[in-house]
C-alpha cells in the first residue's frame, strides 16, 4: 500500500477536524524534536499533514542533551522559538504546573485521549490534565544476541540478574572480531549515561536521596553499583564507552559489534530491522536486570511526547499536528508502509490488542517493561520523590548533569570512583541547601 492510499484509509472525520483547525490559518509551524529513530521516520510523512491541512512544519532535529538545553532556555525565557516541543515525563508536570504548557484537554472525541496507556497519560499530566501526547512511550530492556548466547553455551533468563549479564559479556567477548560483550551507556547528561546509571543505582538497592533530601552518594549501594559498572566496561564495554549514549549504542548494535545492550525499548525495532541491521534476525530480549538479592529492575519509564508552549501564536495548528501524529491513524499509516514492527510502540492500549503487532516479537517484552516501571516506588528504601531514572523536581536537571559529568569522568579514566561519589554528594547537597530542601 502506497503512503497515499494509507493515508486516505485513515479516519476521514479526523482529517475533516484537522482541516477544519487550520482553515484560518495557512501557516507555518516549528517542532523542536530528538534526532531519534522514530521520530526522524515521523519528518519523512509530514509532507501527507501539510497536502491534508494547508500547515506547513518546519524541524529543528537535534541530538538528545542539546534538544534539552534548547527547549529548556526557550520556555524559560519565552523566547517563542517553537510551536511544538518534544519533551518528556520529567519537564511536562512541571511545565504544566508553572503554566509553560497548553493543556491537551480539548482533543477530538476522535482521538481518543483514553485509549493512551495509563503509565504515559499519567506521567504526562499535571492534576489530572494532560499536557503533552506522547509519540511513543519506552521502558528499558536487555537486547541481547541469540547467536553469541548460543555459542557460548547459556541460555537468557526471561529476568536476569546483573551478575548474570557480567557472565554472558565474558562469554561473548571477541575484541579479535570485534565484537564487545556488552554496550551500555556512559556519556554524560541526566536523560542520557546519567538515567542509566541511576536505575542500575536503582537495582543494587541504591536511591538519590532519603526523605529528608540528603543525598546518599556516600553510601555502600552507590558504590557497589558504580564500581560494578565501571568493571563491568572496562572489561567488555567498548573503547570510549564514556561519550557513548543511545544513538552511538545503537550503531554498535546493529553493526554487530554488541553481544548484549540494555537500553530503551523503542530500540528493538531498529535493531531488529533487516534494511539498518545486520544481526537482525539474531536478538533476542529479556527484563532489565536486577542486582541478586535486590527486589529492583533496572528498568526506567519515558515517553518522547509533543506539548505546545504557551507563548505560541499558533496553537490550533499545533494541536492539529499533535492529534495527526501520535493517533491511532498515524500508527496505521507506518504499519502499511513499513510493517507493524516499525510503529511507534508504548503510547497506546490498542497498539497491544492488535493482532498483527501482538506478532512482533517484541511488543509483549515491551509492554510488561512499561507495566513493571513504577514510578511512586522506584527505590528499595522510601524516598521522597516520584521518578525512577530522574527525580522529579525542577533542580534535578542541572545537578544530574553535573553528576552525570563526573561519573562520566570515571569512565574515562580520569578521576577515581571514589572522588566522583564525593563530588556528586557535595554537589547535590549544596544544591539542596541553596534551593531550601534542607
């Protein structure tokens, strides 16, 4: 089926709405996004919005921590440089509360604003009112190749433990071929190498801070994760794992050069995609893993999703473009192109009722990943805040890239495990005390 025709199978009340939102308006809209997969296929159709709607898109595509930082500085100065920002679970509940955001409250009946999963919904909203639609929401999981698993003579756990991962990556360790036992990330920046190394903090019974906001960088959990990790690459990891995050992880993946790699789920469609993948047909997926003894995955909650800033001149061309591209329809449209592997995973319940996609080898994988990430109890001892791979509230973003920053320094051999816990628990109590936590 050609994108045309999938696009005229769409619902013609819902583009009849879309049209109708634009009319008075034949204008140009900006949309400041990531530079990951699914969101670099979603460009590639806007061509068939704009025949359908008279609105024109123009991308600002950027790499994750940039993207941050831009649509950072622009909402908090007002600087109006985007109609549609894609953000995510830590900023939409407090740029929602601060009144940063349009709510996303008026959505078509078409739409369908229940049939969103109810971890991305309520993630996204702040009181009850959504604020940004999600294009599609992740957890975190082991990829693995069954290949090189196979060959080294173990078998995958559905729910392995860390130490078990560190026996699989010495198993399939092959720097002659190039191949490193594990991919992981290590490159600094909160949502990047520092929202992973805070989970597996997570599963080792580690947490940031107690219910009084002291930071607990100078405890024993902290360290035998760090150090595990640590160890952990500079065994099997790859060469300069320390500026390594998603995107490079991914490379290395699909280039056949990972015998293991834990990371978000949206990842499983891209390495298991024969056109960008050559161990496409070898990978296999299991539960993020837990620390033996410790009743905590280290799996995360996120989703990539679309808010309007409230400074816009040009919201119902945005709400337009937000309904088109995370509806049901637009998951319809990808799937007659590019199969139902391919579609934006994690945002919606009837994704997961569908036949066709309950076929692909990772939808369920993906779903039971989402369903155990609970954010109200992400930790082993009780905590204070709500956020499992983040802490949400407004300082968590500048002084987890500083922490990021100085484990990253670790990984690059350039300071000690035990200087970079001392520096993170100076740094974020000090940042505490200055915005009156303690």
């Amino acid at each position: 089926m050609s994108m045309r025709t999938a696009l005229r199978a769409t619902s013609a009340l819902a583009l009849c709405a879309l049209a109708t939102a634009a009319t008075a308006q034949d204008t140009t809209i900006t949309i400041a996004t990531v530079n990951n997969g699914d969101m670099i296929r979603m460009q590639g159709y806007t061509n068939l919005f704009t025949e359908q709607t008279g609105i024109a898109v123009e991308w600002v595509t950027l790499e994750e921590n940039v993207l941050r930082q831009r649509v950072t500085t622009d909402i908090t100065t007002n600087g109006g440089q985007f109609d549609i920002m894609t953000i995510g679970m830590y900023e939409t509940p407090i740029w929602g509360a601060n009144g940063w955001l349009l709510p996303l409250d008026d959505l078509s009946e078409d739409y369908d604003v229940a049939d969103i999963l109810p971890a991305m919904r309520d993630g996204l909203s702040h009181d009850g009112t959504l604020y940004a639609a999600p294009f599609y929401g992740e957890s975190s999981m082991v990829m693995y190749r069954t290949d090189l698993m196979e060959k080294a003579g173990l078998e995958m756990p559905k729910a392995p433990t860390w130490q078990f991962i560190r026996e699989a990556a010495a198993a399939m360790d092959d720097p002659e071929n190039d191949i490193n036992g594990i991919c992981l990330r290590g490159k600094a920046g909160w949502g990047e190498g520092g929202a992973f190394i805070t989970v597996t903090a997570n599963s080792f019974g580690a947490r940031w801070f107690d219910e009084d906001w002291n930071a607990q960088f100078d405890q024993p959990e902290w360290k035998e994760a760090l150090t595990f990790f640590v160890n952990l690459m500079n065994d099997y990891g790859p060469e300069g794992y320390a500026t390594n995050g998603f995107n490079e992880n991914l490379s290395l993946f699909q280039q056949g050069k990972c015998g293991i790699w834990i990371d978000a789920t949206v990842a499983a469609s891209f390495v298991t995609n024969p056109n960008d993948s050559t161990v496409a047909d070898s990978v296999g997926f299991a539960l993020a893993p837990n620390a033996e003894g410790v009743d905590k995955r280290s799996n995360w909650l996120w989703a990539w999703a679309l808010a309007i800033p409230a400074g816009t001149q040009k919201e119902e061309a945005a709400k337009a473009f937000i309904e088109w591209a995370t509806s049901k329809e637009y998951i319809e449209l990808v799937a007659a192109n590019e199969g139902w592997a391919n579609v934006p995973p994690g945002a919606r319940t009837s994704l997961y009722e569908t036949p066709e996609y309950q076929e692909v080898p990772f939808a369920a994988m993906t779903l039971e990943s989402i369903n155990a990430a609970d954010p109200t109890n992400p930790t082993v001892d009780p905590v204070p805040y709500v956020g499992i791979q983040f802490v949400a509230i407004p300082e968590f973003a500048g002084i987890a890239t500083e922490v990021s920053q100085e484990f990253s320094a670790v990984y690059a051999g350039q300071q000690s495990i035990d200087e970079a816990l001392e520096k993170a628990q100076a740094l974020t109590n000090d940042a505490m005390e200055a915005a009156g936590y303690r």
